[in-house]
C-alpha cells in the first residue's frame, strides 16, 4: 500500500480544472435546490402563478378576449 498521505487538496493541486469543475456544479446544485425549495413553498402554501390568457394581440388581428 502507498504510505504517502492523500488528500483532497493535493489531488486538487494536480488537476486544477476539477477545481473549476466543482464551482460549477455547485452553482448548478445551489440554482436547481433554491427553486425547488421556492416551488414546494409554492404549492405548499397553495399559491399559483397568475397570468392572463388575453396576452396582446398584433395590430393586424381581430379579436378580444372572452368573447
């Protein structure tokens, strides 16, 4: 068995392009954990998004909204 110590930060020092590689994945983890916590909060606390389907229309269409 190899008697030198292994350590992260050696491993780090080795191949620093897994150093970029962990930021990254964090900053991917972090984004996609922040919104599903925000949307279990959301359903959890029975909120929705509210939108209106009568979005603009072009100029060149006829057409209202309910009718």
């Amino acid at each position: 068995m190899d008697t030198e110590q292994r350590t992260v930060w050696k491993a780090l020092a080795r191949s620093p392009a897994s150093i970029v590689l962990m930021v990254y994945t964090f900053i991917c983890v972090w984004f996609v954990g922040g919104l599903t916590v925000f949307h279990l909060y959301l359903v959890g606390t029975n909120q929705v998004l509210h939108f209106s389907p009568c979005l603009p229309l072009p100029l060149y269409t006829v057409a209202t909204c309910g009718s």
